[in-house]
C-alpha cells in the first residue's frame, strides 16, 4: 500500500533510508526504521521515527514527528524541550515532538523538507 507520492518515495530509497508506510483509521504515517541520531546527544543511537501526513500531503505540511524509543538528552536524562506527550498509533506509544512548520511551500516541499527539518530538530535539541 503506497501512501507517499513516487518522487518522496524515490528520494528516500535513493538516500538509502529504511520506511515503512501505514495507514490506521484513515491516518496515514511513514515511519523512518532505526534512524540514526547524533552521536552522544541522546540516551539511544537510533529511533524509529513517525510522520503523519496530513490528507492533502505534500500540499499541507505535516506538523510533527514522532519517536520511539522514548528520548531523553544524554547530558541530564530530561526530555528534550516540547518532546514530553505520547501519541498512539498502529498499536504502539509515540514520544510527539512537537515542532511546528509555518514555512511549507505547496509543489516544492516534500519528504525531504520534513527530514531535513527533523535532523535539524534532533542536533539542537535542548
């Protein structure tokens, strides 16, 4: 069951990145399989990491992402700054990150926005 449009499906595997896509109640969420984190800034090398889609993806931003395990900044064992709810889907407790895009630009942004702005998230967690 595809979900993702072709071209963020093809970056994704041209970057090599291990997803799965699910679907749960007319909600749909790819799911980037152990991710890799940055070295030393949390209590896990990798997570397994969520985005749902809103329905008229990608002309609407997705809003969050979603990780598990559970993360905590390796410096004082604390969730990271607006990364303390949990979000159930397909089963299974998310830890929400909550990190909102106001920038999205419909035709232009994809997949690889919100991975970029993930990456981002993760290196200046605090």
């Amino acid at each position: 069951m595809a979900i993702l449009p072709m071209k963020c499906s093809r970056y994704l595997q041209d970057r090599g990145l291990a997803f799965e896509e699910h679907q749960e109640n007319g909600q749909k969420a790819v799911v980037f399989k152990q991710f890799a984190l940055p070295a030393g800034r949390f209590d896990a090398p990798h997570a397994d990491i969520m985005i749902l889609l809103p329905g008229a993806y990608p002309d609407v931003a997705p809003d969050m992402f979603y990780a598990i395990p559970w993360l905590h900044l390796a410096c004082n064992n604390r969730y990271p700054r607006a990364a303390d709810q949990a979000v159930s889907f397909a089963g299974r407790s998310w830890q929400r990150w909550s990190r909102h895009n106001n920038d999205w630009r419909p035709g232009v942004d994809g997949i690889w926005t919100m991975l970029k702005r993930i990456e981002m998230a993760l290196a200046e967690a605090a």
